[in-house]
C-alpha cells in the first residue's frame, strides 16, 4: 500500500509537538485537563480555521470521517462536550501568550523570504454563545 501525508499532517510540520509542549508548560499554567490534552485542543481548533468551521458542531464533522486514526497526528479522543470545557477553562490570555512565545519558532517556516519584523494580523472565530 502507498503512502501518503495528509495535508493536516504536513501543516502540523510547522509546529514541532516537542517545542509545543515546552512552550506550553512555561506559559499555561499547571491545571488537571479533565477534557482534552492542549496539543489535541490546538490541533482541532486551527483545523476549524483553516476549514472555515464556526462551530464545535462544525469542527466535529470535519473529524468525524477519521476519528479512529487520529492518533496518527498525537491527538487524544475528544467529544464536542470536552472541546467545549477545554477552551472555556483555558485563559485567553494564556494562549495570547504561548502565540507569542511560539510565533519566532514558526514564523520562518511560514514566510522564508520575509523579515521577521513584519506584522501579522491574526482573526479567530467565536465558538461560545454571546
């Protein structure tokens, strides 16, 4: 059988798990995550951007076809219920600041050609009610 790389996986080349993780512990703070690990919440989360989803409901179905080996790309099982619990209890300022201390690792993937004092705008999208 051949093999191939999903496109997700080649975007999550970008993030190196293993700086990711160290990031993450100098920044979040130290909580019991009954929901979800931060990397599956990280990865769920910006393939709803990349895909354009506005939703949990709309994240889920674009899992839903591959649940059963999302373990290839290090993700956990989630439900939409744990997604829901994890980013209510995870402070956005928090993850202002693990952007922040992420962005120079992943930066010269992104643009090769650009100078890293350039700006960046970046847009999230909603997923809790008003």
């Amino acid at each position: 059988m051949e093999h191939c790389n999903t496109i997700l996986s080649q975007v999550l080349r970008v993030f190196p798990r293993h700086e990711f993780e160290q990031v993450r512990r100098a920044v979040l703070p130290k909580v019991h995550r009954r929901a979800v690990s931060v990397w599956t919440q990280f990865v769920v989360m910006m393939t709803g951007q990349l895909t354009g989803r506005d939703s949990l409901r709309g994240i889920m179905a674009t899992f839903s076809p591959q649940l059963h080996k999302l373990y290839h790309l290090g993700l956990d099982s989630f439900s939409r219920s744990s997604l829901a619990r994890a980013s209510e209890g995870t402070p956005r300022s928090s993850l202002r600041k693990c952007f922040r201390r992420f962005w120079p690792v992943v930066r010269p993937s992104l643009h090769p050609g650009k100078s890293s004092t350039s700006r960046t705008e970046a847009r999230s999208i909603c997923l809790t009610p008003r």
